[in-house]
C-alpha cells in the first residue's frame, strides 16, 4: 500500500488539454513537485494516461490515472486497467469523474479491486445524495463536483457552498473514514481556505491550474490557502 | 401517490420474450391478477413499455415499467421517460437492472423524479455492498440479484443466502425505511419462503414465471411461500 | 411485407415531448391522418414506444417506432425489440437518430432484421459521408440531419444545401435503391420543396410539428410543399 | 504524413494482458522489430496506451494505439485522444475494435481527423455489409472479424473462408483503395498464407502472439507465410 493521501490535499487533473500532454505536461509536474517540497502542501497530480510513466519518473509527489476501465487485464482493447496504471507508477485514480461517468456496479468493483492492489481511490458524485451513496462504497476521498459549475468561472464553494456542507455530513454520517473534496470552478487559494472551512478535506481541480496563465502563481495562491 | 407497495411481494420482470407480449402477455397478465386476487398475494407485474396501456386496462394489480431513461420529456428520440410510463398506467418502475445498468448520478435522478411524480421504485442491485449504496437513494425497494444466477436453475436463496442476508442488514443500517426484494434463479414456493426467512420482503423473478409451462401451477406455488 | 413507402413523404418524429403522448399526441395523429387522406400526400407518424398501440388504432397513415435495441426477443430488461414494434402495428422504424446513435454494426444488424421481419428502416446520418456508409448497409431511406441545426429555425435546405444535395450524390452511387430524405429545422412547405429541388425524396422533422402552435396549418403548409 | 503502411502486414494487438504490459510487453515488442529487421516482414505492434512511450523507444517497426476517443483536446476526463497517441509516438490507430466498438459517426469522425494529423488508420468490422459500410469511410485499412471467432483456436481463414473473400470483393467496390485484414483465431504462418490467397493484405491477431509460449518461434512461423 502507499502512503496514506495527506490531506488537506490539492488534486489536480490534468485533463486532456494541450498543454496536459508533452514538455507541457512535465513541466507543470515538475512545478507541482517543487511547490510541494517547499511548501510542505499535499498535491495529488492526475495527467493523461499516456503520459504517466513520463512524468512519475520526474516527481516525488503521488500520480493518480484520471480513470480506468472496470475490467480485469485480458483479451480487452484500448482499455485502461487498474493494474496498467499501476505498472506505470499510479499510486491512485480518480473513479465516475462527470465526463466518465460509470454505473454503480463498477464503482463498486473498481473501489474495491484499487484497494485490494494498494491503489488510493477518488470518487466523483454530482451532488450530495451521491456523496452518500459513494461513501457507502469505501473509496479514500470523495469529491463532490456539480457539473454545471465544472470549468466555470465561479467557485463551487461560493456557488453551492450547501452542496459542500452537506455532502461532507452525510459521507461522515455513513462512513467517518471517507475524507470529502469539492470542485467545481476553483481556482483560487480563498476558494480552498473557503472548501475547508465548509469541512471538505481539499480541492479536486482541473483547468484552474492547467489553463492559468502564470501556472507558478496560482499554484502558489492555492496553497497557501491550505494553511 | 398510488397505495404503497403491499410487501411481501412478489414482482414479476416480463422481460421482452416472445411470450411478454401480444395475446400470451395478456393472459398471464390476467391469471397474476386473478391470483391475486383469490389469494390476497401482493403481485406486481412489469410487461414490455409497448405493452403497459393493454395490460393496466384488464387488470387490477399494480403494473410497472421495466425501466426509463434518465431524461425529461422533451427533445429526445426513442427514450421512454417516467412520464410516459406514468400516461400508460404505471405506478412505478425498476431501475438499474443488471440488464439495464445506469450511471449512479441517473440512478439518484430516476428515484427522485419518481417519488415526486408519485411512482414507485425498485432499484436492482448485484451485491450487497451495491445495495447499501442504493439504500442510500431511498428507492421504495432494492432487488438484490447477483447477475451470475439470472436466469439460471439454482435459486439465490440456496446458492448465495448471504448475499441477501447482508443486504437486508446493511441497507436496513443505512435507510430503515428501504424494503429488500432478492431475485435470480427464483421459481417456487420454497425459494419465496426462504427469502423471506432471510429477512427480504419478496422476490423479483422472470423467467421463473414467464418461461414456466404451466404458470397458474407456478404462480399457486410462490404465492403460497408467502404464506 | 407492408406497402412500400410511397414517396415524397414526410416523416414525423414525434420525440417525447409531452405534446406526443396521451390526447395531445392522439389528436396530432388524427390529424396526420386526415390531412394524409384528404391531400394524398405521404405522412409517416413516429411516436413514443408506448403509444404506438393506442395511435396505430386510429389511423390508416404508417406508424413507425422512433428507435430500436439491437436485440433479440428474450431475456432484456427495458428493451425495445423490433418484434415489439411490430407487434402493436408499428410498419417500419427510425434507426440512428442523432439522440439515440448506435454501433456500426447494430445498425446492420437492425437493418437486416427489420427487413426480414417486413419493417421498413430509415438510418439517420449527420453527414454525407456517414449518409454514404450507412446507404452500403441497404435501408429503405436515410435522413441526413446536422446535428448542429437539429431542434433549430434554419432548415438545412437553407443552412447546408450541399449536405444534402451530396447525400443525395453519395448515396445514389453506392446504393441506388436507398432514397434521402433531409431533416433539422424543417418548418414549412418552402423547405419541403427546397429539400425535394436538392434531390431529396422528403424530410424528416419533429419540433417542426410537435411544438407548432397552429398543427393543422403548419401540416397543410408542409404538404403544400410536396406538391 | 507516416510512411504508407507496407503491406501485406502482421498487426499484432496487444490488448491488456499481463503480459503485454513492462518487460514482458518490452519484449515482445523488440522481438517483433528484429524479426521484421531481419525478414524484412512489415509488422505493426499495438501496445496498451500506457506502454506506447517506452515500446516505440526501443523499436524501429510501426507502433499504433489500440483505440481514440472520439474527442478533441481540451475538458475530458479518462479519454484517450489521437493527439496524445500521437504524442508518444504512434503513427495508427485500430478503430472500432470488437471490444472497442464505436458509433457510426464517431468512425467517421476518427477517421477523418486521424488522416488530418497524419496518423493510419484500421477499422475492424464484423462482416462483409459493415466492411462495405466502413469502406465508404476511406480507412487505410479494414479488418474483418467475426466476433465469435476472436480469442478462438478455429482461424477465421478456414471457419469463414467466404466472409474474407466477400469482405474483400465488396470493399474493392466500394473503395479500391482500402486494404483489407481479417483476424480472428489467427495463429500459424498457414493462416497467414490463407488469408493472403483469399485476397487479403495481411491480418491482425493478438492472443495468437501475446499468449504464444514460443513467441519467437512463432512469429517466425507467421511470417514465413508472408512469402
């Protein structure tokens, strides 16, 4: 098993942007493994599948696959295993993200399997009554994300601060051992102060980091709202 | 809000064999609702959505959909909504049939657009960890069937009484108010009795009935495991 | 085998809206039927899976289903089979329409089923190329719609005459027995006979009439245009 | 624009076994580049996305993906683009993968943007009327598959001589310049001979050559019948 995810934790996902791939990709990894090392911050990096071996080879901080398939390895194509993120240096994976969304039978399989092989596992849910039917299936974290708010431009911990709120509650009630995230338009280190005064324990975000301008600044800002 | 769901019961999945629709759907139609009838048994029917407004015209129990698609009425092409459930007669549906399966955020939708149209819901689960998750939900009920034994000759009460027994426990913890049902390889009267002993409010079955040659004879021997 | 499609013909997709179903999508029916039997145009109604039974008793014009399951009859939960269809009087069905796609290899098999069955088939397509693939798959008719202007107030006819007109070319040389009908947008008579100029054999439309405020003169209108 | 894919050609699919993933993949993959070094045979290898960075390191033959989403760059999650392919050295793709299998309009789409970023393409099909079908298109490559037989100890050369000859004949019709493969149970250098007399340009295997015990000697085998 690795270590445990230190939270409060900032998980980025790289998505499948441009500037996720190539020297791009690897020089926003090696950035996110530097402010990790001075700041002391847990960040969480999630970069495209094909890129993973690259960039784990360069970082010291935990690489999480963006999805896999609910399959075992075997006479399957173009699918992506568990065991395939794991033979490139996943130490986790996010699971029902908005944009890859599965049916509750493979939430379940995955969240287990993941655990079995030692792999951290993040759920997605859309909102709170999913926040509480995912904790029922033991993943590490859970990250509450309304997908209206995905990609904006208003944080979901100001647009919804009640989705956070409640979703942290009822996962708690149900299962104490799950942690809870939020996401959803964050971008900013008052954005992250906010999500954990609302109880999450961190932020899951995506295009706030990967689409800034000054990548180093805004890394920084995020952190230092950890604290 | 149609009458609450009589437990124990048994439901009956038509499925779409030649046998669920047209004349033959018909007449088994009619011999559940003249057994129930006789017999004060709880039988809910769920004929192929073609053939929902024929059937509730000639008959008394209550008749649900066999599934909808996530959606609203509106702009969209050969689904079949909750609400065109609810024109031809139905009060209430499956969901998430291992034949059926649906992203958890559309199960969530599905049972909530449902209770607040007034129609029933049962949601299909394959083990009990998934069960605890749908619990979560709040559906009316939850059919455990493990997807293996569907269809098969060997009941899930003989082959696997666990699995219902751990549901029943662990969706009663998470929502008291949430019955169980357990299905797959279910066809007499015995295996309806040994549900129940198990701690399930009634049985989904399919073939059990559809199939069976001589289905009064059939029908006779489960409603007497009610008893 | 029914009559085949006598075209022109306008093919009336009645989607899920709540317009489609119960008296509201009865009274439409009848008046297809009427306006069909008095202007000797060719109008086919497509409405929702389960008001096939209830429409196709009222009217003498083609009832076709708006999609079907690859599937065989048997052990489906919530499936729609082309037996089915047919089964409550549906002569023919809309396969990949842009809100229901379907796998390559489902269309074919629809297809030939269909057509073994004596159904009739029209495959949507969203371009000329995909409308030439799917004419090598041997259906009745294919509809051509953008999916961009589909739901829209520019008619294709107007918007992208060249995906039409090429439609027409591509689907000739590869299987001349295929007819083209052009769909999205469509609204009036003017687009009918625009659409038959660029060679089509009729249109394909649903919010066009559905959601027409005065259904009998944007019917009478359309029909005009066949002429 | 890669070079032209030399035919007749070996295409060997990974898929996700255990053994196609590390050094075992690693191996493999350097054995199928001094075999074709030193035969002069053209063979094109598919490793699993997460591998196709190191493989294509070490090799001097052509390395393909094994599937794309049918997205753009930008806000999705889990997907694998033909972009990030391409990124890590791919120079084709097989599309539409029994396992894989796509919509009608996301093959065209893939289609047309793979010949845009200069990557080959191979659509495998499941009889000759989806060949025909995907023919229209403009692929590099077809391979045709009976599901059935994938995985199989029976080639699809001697089970179903008359589906390659059919896929074949119908494929030049549609479009003489598409190749066709046919896979399927192929595992011997007889096969391979086979399928070349039936007038096909190569085919495409997978557990042929994966879970082979001599995998040298036999991928020796299969491309002696090349000659």
């Amino acid at each position: 098993m690795p270590m445990p995810v230190s939270t409060p934790v900032i998980v980025i996902n790289y998505k499948v942007y441009p500037g996720s791939i190539g020297p791009e990709g690897l020089t926003l990894s090696r950035l996110c493994d530097e402010i990790s090392r001075k700041s002391g911050a847990s960040i969480v990096i999630c970069p495209p599948a094909t890129e993973l071996f690259c960039v784990q080879k360069e970082v010291g901080i935990p690489v999480w696959g963006q999805a896999a398939d609910p399959v075992e390895p075997g006479g399957r194509t173009g699918h992506v295993t568990i065991e395939m993120l794991q033979n490139v240096g996943a130490e986790g994976l996010l699971i029902n993200h908005s944009e890859r969304r599965l049916q509750i039978a493979d939430i379940e399989w995955l969240v287990a399997r993941a655990r079995r092989l030692g792999l951290h596992t993040c759920v997605c849910a859309n909102n709170s009554a999913v926040s509480r039917a995912c904790a029922a299936l033991g993943p590490d974290l859970i990250a509450v994300e309304p997908p209206e708010l995905i990609g904006g431009d208003i944080s979901v911990t100001s647009a919804n601060p009640d989705i956070v709120r409640s979703s942290v509650d009822e996962v708690r009630r149900v299962n104490p051992d799950v942690r809870v995230l939020c996401g959803a338009g964050v971008k900013t280190g008052k954005d992250v102060r906010k999500a954990i005064e609302l109880g999450a324990q961190g932020v899951l975000l995506a295009s706030g980091v990967v689409s800034a301008k000054d990548k180093r600044a805004t890394l920084m800002d995020l952190v230092g709202g950890l604290q």
